[in-house]
C-alpha cells in the first residue's frame, strides 16, 4: 500500500512574524518611557506635595549651662529648605560647632515638624587658669564661667589633657573611701604626679602605679589616719611599700612636736 503524505498549508509567514516583533519591541519601548516620564513628573509632584515648609520646630534636652531660646534661634537661623529638602547633616555640623554642645540627634516627624534633641557638654574641671575640661578631655573656651570655679583644676606641663582628665576620673573614682575630693591634679615636665584634696590635704604621687599608691592610701586611711585629716598638711606617696606624713606647723605647735596616731600603720 502506498502512503501519501499531505502537506498542509503553511501560514507562518517569515517577514510578518519579523513586522509583529518590531511592532512589540517599539511599542514595549514607548510604554517603558511613558511610565517612566509618569514616574518622574509624579514623583516630583508628590515631594512638592510633602515638602511643605516647616512649621514646628521642637529643641529638647537637659540644660544647666545651654538655653533653650538660644538653640531654637540656632536652629532658626540654619532652616533653608523643606520637611524634605532640609539640609540635616548641615544643621546638625552648625549646632555641634557650639562650644556647649556634645552631641545632637535631629529628626523630621510628619507632616511639618523637625525635633533635635541636644547633649550638654559637662565641664569636669578647670584647665589651669583658664579654659575647661570635658570628660572626654576635650578643652572648651567659655567666657562666662563664674558658676564654675569650683571644678578642681588641672595643669599639665607634661602629656595631653586626655591623660590629665582620665587620671582625675581614676584617682577620683578610687579616693570615693576615703571622702577626700581632689581639688587640684598637677602633672610636672618630667611627668610626676601631684594632687591636692580637702580638707588642703596635698598628695605627692611620684610617675608610676599611681592607682596602686591610691589603694595603700585608702588602706592606712580607714586604719586611723583619718581621724588627724585636720592635722595632714602632706602625704608623700613614693615609697614602694608605705607613705609618708608631714603635719601642719599648727598641729606640731598644740602637741609640743608630736602628734600620735593610734592603730595607724605607715605601710600597707
């Protein structure tokens, strides 16, 4: 038996295929332009929408020595743009430039507001005559610092300011037992070591184990010593195994030369 095969008609066309692809590619070309030109004009329709002007403008934080009104005046003074548009990093940079402020965080909340919130720089103690110490040991210029003298003072010949306010908070933090508080810390040229404490108590520290020659004193402090603080003119810390106590004329004069410490040990 023979078998015919029957060839059906072919509609397949090569070129209107090509024409059809053409066709699609330019229109698939002319919708991605069409929405990404929709993309950009509303896009921008909608920041304008959202960057409105700023209406509230809210400054907090604990004070002692910043005022309120002189950091929204601050901040006033900084606004150029929008909720949007507003230049945060650049406010942020101009406020920190303050000599009292540490440290700033700022925030847009919606629709209109902007909120910065302000850490006080903390003045720990007076660097020499003039100029103060934050605890990081940064030194800041202030004019007005009539309600600072109290802070002990620092003078340093020797090392960074650094070195000086991380040595104070140390000595401080370890004399806590004893209820002394330094008044002043000094550091000489070839970098020794002296302080003084109330009750007009002044310690020589020499340049080395400084912490350690603070616990012995602490030891012979609760021993007994404490009880003559009012009598202590100096406490020479620099031998390697115990102190050295030098009285007030004042204290010598009442006792006829002598004065007697019970249960006090001179080593620890």
């Amino acid at each position: 038996m023979t078998k015919r095969m029957v060839q059906g008609a072919n509609f397949n066309n090569p070129s209107k295929k090509r024409f059809s692809d053409r066709f699609y590619e330019k229109f698939l070309r002319l919708v991605m332009v069409v929405v990404f030109v929709a993309v950009i004009v509303g896009g921008e329709y909608i920041y304008k929408q959202i960057d409105t002007p700023l209406s509230r403008i809210i400054v907090g934080g604990e004070f002692k020595h910043l005022q309120k009104e002189e950091l929204a005046n601050l901040v006033n003074g900084q606004i150029d743009g929008g909720f949007l548009s507003m230049n945060l990093n650049q406010l942020r940079d101009q406020l920190q430039g303050h000599p009292w402020v540490h440290e700033v965080s700022i925030r847009r909340e919606w629709p209109s507001t902007l909120k910065v919130e302000v850490v006080e720089e903390v003045p720990i103690a007076r660097l020499g005559k003039q100029g103060f110490l934050n605890r990081l040991g940064d030194q800041l210029e202030i004019s007005d610092n009539s309600n600072l003298q109290s802070l002990p003072v620092l003078r340093a010949e020797f090392g960074s300011t650094q070195d000086m306010v991380q040595q104070y908070q140390l000595l401080a933090e370890l004399l806590i037992p004893t209820s002394l508080k330094l008044t002043e810390l000094q550091r000489d040229s070839v970098g020794a070591w002296k302080a003084s404490a109330a009750p007009g108590i002044r310690l020589v520290l020499g340049r080395d184990e400084i912490a350690e020659k603070i616990r012995r004193l602490v030891i012979v402090w609760q021993s007994g010593l404490s009880l003559q603080s009012d009598n202590i003119e100096t406490i020479d810390l620099r031998y390697p195994n115990g102190l050295a106590v030098s009285w007030k004329e004042s204290a010598l004069a009442r006792t006829d030369g002598q004065i007697l410490l019970k249960n006090v040990s001179s080593s620890a």
